[in-house]
C-alpha cells in the first residue's frame, strides 16, 4: 500500500491557470479515504504553494507538508517557519546574475522571504507569471548588480529562455562554473535553467519528508513533468510520469498516465495504482 504522493505542482497537478482541476480534488478527497498522504514538491516558494492549495477543504489541509524550492525547504501547511532550508552564496548568485545577463537572459532569483526577482523579463514570461504577488520585475539597467538584495538569502537563479534549446547549450557551457560555484543545474517547464545547491534536489526532499514521517520510500509516489522531477520520480517506491512528461525523463517513470498534469491526472493515478495497491494490502 502506498501511504505518501508527492507531487510537482506547475504542469503536473495545476492546470494553466495555476489552479488545482476538479478531478485532482476529487482524487485528494478519495486518497484522504484511503489513509494516503499528499504533499506538494515545487520549485516555488513555500507561500505561492501554500496560495494554491487555500481553497482546498480544511480536512485536506489538516498535517500537510509543503516541499518546495526543488527540495530545499519542508514546511507544515500554516506555518511558515521551515523544518528545513538552503541557500547560495551571494557571490554566487552576483556570478550567475551577470552570466545570465551576458547571454541575453531572463533571470530569476529566488530568496527564503518568498519574493521572486524577474530581470528582463520578456513579454510572454511577464503575461505567465504576472498573476504571481510573489514575483518582482525589473530591468537590469536599473540594477546592474545584485546589491540591492544586500543580507538577503538567495536560494536559487533561474535563466529563463524560449529557446530552450539554446537554453540547454547554455547549461551545458555553465556546467562547470556551476560545480565550481557549488551548484547544480536541472531544468523544467521547457523554458528554465535552475541553478540549486549542490544535493538539494526533490528526490532529496522526498527522502528527508519521508523520514520526518517515518514512510519507508517504497510506500512513496512521486509525481512529475520535467527534469527537477527526476531525482523525486527515481527516489520513490512508484515513480510516475503524467502525460506531457517530458522524452528526457519519460524512460525513468515506472509508470505513465494518460492524462495530462494540466487536465486532472490525478483521478487516473487513483484509480490504476492507488485503490488497487490499498485493496492488496
């Protein structure tokens, strides 16, 4: 029986919108049932994930964890105060700013307060997270540098680009600056370039969520789209793959749905492998 599903949120359990489907509160509602924990893993901040589970019922919301910044952070829905938490150097963080922006980029940095910096943010990347409150846009003529986030933690830089192609030449280049730095490189969403601390990833939060709950992994689900799914997907007992699940991380899922993240897969994840694990048990 598996007692714990964690899950990507953006292209796996939202919809466009940023919004949870009707047919994935519906399969919380049938996993409550079942006795089987739900946590969200996200790349965000813990506030922007908290904000999409709000209108969620009270008792799906009772002793629910949040895993976000690709790991990094665990909290307990309603508290922000984390169990966990990482960072980058400021010096890292001025290094990645200005390669970035030396390569035309967009970029982002996130820090542990929750607000998101977007520099030169193209208009169809301004369109995508303009609903975000958390998420600050500004030119880089304006800042040239990082000073103006002076005694901030910064937990990560993202280099966002519509080429993502040219994205992953980037990444491909950089990836011994970022060794160097002390980080590591993943990507997700087709357009994003993530830069974390070295041996933070979401398989790593699936393993430390896991223990503060005392769930063996084999009784885990992890649920994913993109390449920061992959180390959650390949941790957990069920790895699983929605239906936009990306080629490069397709052939790692142990299993794959048919419908899409954006479209409510959840139900599909209840019905073929959650009741059927819970009616062996």
């Amino acid at each position: 029986m598996y007692r714990l599903v964690v899950s990507d949120m953006d292209e796996t359990f939202l919809d466009e919108h940023h919004r949870i489907p009707a047919a994935n509160v519906r399969a919380l509602e049938r996993m409550h049932e079942l006795g089987i924990r739900f946590a969200p893993s996200s790349g965000r901040p813990y506030a922007s994930i908290a904000d999409n589970l709000a209108a969620l019922p009270p008792h799906l919301l009772e002793d629910l964890y949040i895993v976000s910044y690709n790991g990094g952070f665990i909290n307990r829905y309603g508290d922000p105060e984390p169990l966990t938490r990482c960072g980058i150097t400021p010096q890292a963080a001025e290094a990645l700013y200005h390669l970035g922006l030396e390569r035309g980029l967009c970029v982002h940095i996130y820090t542990e307060g929750g607000d998101v910096y977007a520099c030169d943010a193209p208009d169809g990347e301004h369109r995508y997270l303009a609903s975000l409150s958390f998420v600050r846009f500004f030119e880089s003529n304006a800042h040239p540098t990082l000073s103006f986030l002076a005694g901030t933690n910064v937990v990560k830089v993202i280099f966002m680009s519509e080429d993502f192609d040219e994205l992953k030449r980037v990444g491909g280049e950089l990836d011994g600056v970022a060794r160097d730095l002390g980080l590591e490189t993943t990507y997700s969403s087709g357009r994003y370039l993530e830069f974390m601390p070295a041996g933070v990833d979401k398989g790593a939060g699936l393993r430390r969520l896991a223990a503060l709950l005392e769930i063996p992994l084999e009784q885990c689900v992890g649920v994913g789209d993109s390449a920061n799914d992959l180390a959650m997907i390949e941790a957990a007992g069920l790895g699983v793959g929605v239906a936009n699940v990306t080629d490069d991380v397709h052939p790692f899922c142990d299993a794959v749905l048919e419908t899409t993240g954006m479209a409510g897969a959840f139900e599909e994840l209840v019905e073929r492998y959650l009741e059927p694990a819970a009616n062996e048990a």
